[in-house]
C-alpha cells in the first residue's frame, strides 16, 4: 500500500511548498455548490489559521468537486494550495484512491457505493514522511458531536503513533 499511497501523493507534494516544515498533508475535498462543505469551510479555514508560523503541523491541498476553476478559486482561503482544477485526472485519481468524491461524481470516477468511504466534505491526514494515514476523515474533529478540545494536539498525536 505503502508504494501505490506514495504514487499519488507525488501529486499531491507536487502542489505543497517543498521547503514547508509541516509533517502532515491535509487534503480537503469539497465544494462551493455542497451546503455541507460550505459549513465546514469556516472550521478548515480557522484550523489552518491557528498554526503558528513556526510549528507549522499541516499543509492544506484542496481537492476540488467545484463546476469550473471560478468557482474553485473562489473557495480556497490564502496559503491553502491544490491540485490545479485543469489537472482533472490527478483529481480524479485521489478521488478514486482515497474513495472519496460527491455523490453526483460517482458514476463518472467509476467508484461504487461498496468503493465510496466518503462524501464531502472530508479531510484525508497524511503523514508526509511515511505516507500513512493518520485520519481519513478528520473533519469531525474540528466540527459537530464529535468535535475534539484541541485538534492540532489530536493529529500531533497521531502522528506520534504513527512512527
């Protein structure tokens, strides 16, 4: 698993600042059209802006089911970064492997109910040294019942058992 994870995160490391100290990729799959993505959006983005410079624990890569890159655009907060919206099939193929897409993309991607482990919006924890996954849908952590006091102290602990 380890190789076929690390072929589609040389995607995804493509999109992130090489020279970020960040030990974890975050990938976020949403949309501007999905009310539930538009709810989450504030906690995503106060997740992200509560790090400090200097202990950077995430990068963010936005992974779009938008309609066009206007409306992508529009979506992304500063310093997230992405799978650019004309690469269409490395979107595609995160979707596909991490089995997380929008209802309606289902048919097109190929991804069956029994495939499909998410809708969105999700939010996919990567560990960028080993490629693991730490989370596979963290976005309850920063949001709803289930919601934790202290996330970045939640994934920072995943990461440490995940060594």
């Amino acid at each position: 698993m380890s190789a076929l994870i690390s072929k589609h995160l040389a995607v995804v490391t493509k999109a992130v600042d090489a020279a970020s100290p960040a030990p974890i990729i975050a990938l976020y799959y949403a949309a501007s059209w999905c009310p539930d993505c538009v709810a989450s959006k504030p906690y995503v983005s106060e997740i992200f802006k509560t790090q400090a410079d200097g202990e950077k624990l995430f990068d963010l890569v936005y992974i779009s089911s938008d309609n066009d890159s206007d409306q992508m655009k529009g979506e992304m907060e500063e310093g997230w970064d992405c799978i650019e919206f004309e690469k269409q099939d490395d979107r595609s193929d995160l979707k596909k492997f991490f089995g997380v897409c929008a209802h309606k993309e289902m048919k097109a991607l190929g991804i069956t109910s029994e495939q499909r482990k998410g809708g969105i919006p999700t939010l996919v924890l990567i560990n960028k040294a080993n490629s693991g996954v730490l989370s596979s849908d963290a976005i309850p952590d920063i949001m709803g019942d289930r919601k934790v006091d202290d996330p970045l102290a939640h994934w920072r602990s995943l990461l440490s058992k995940d060594l």
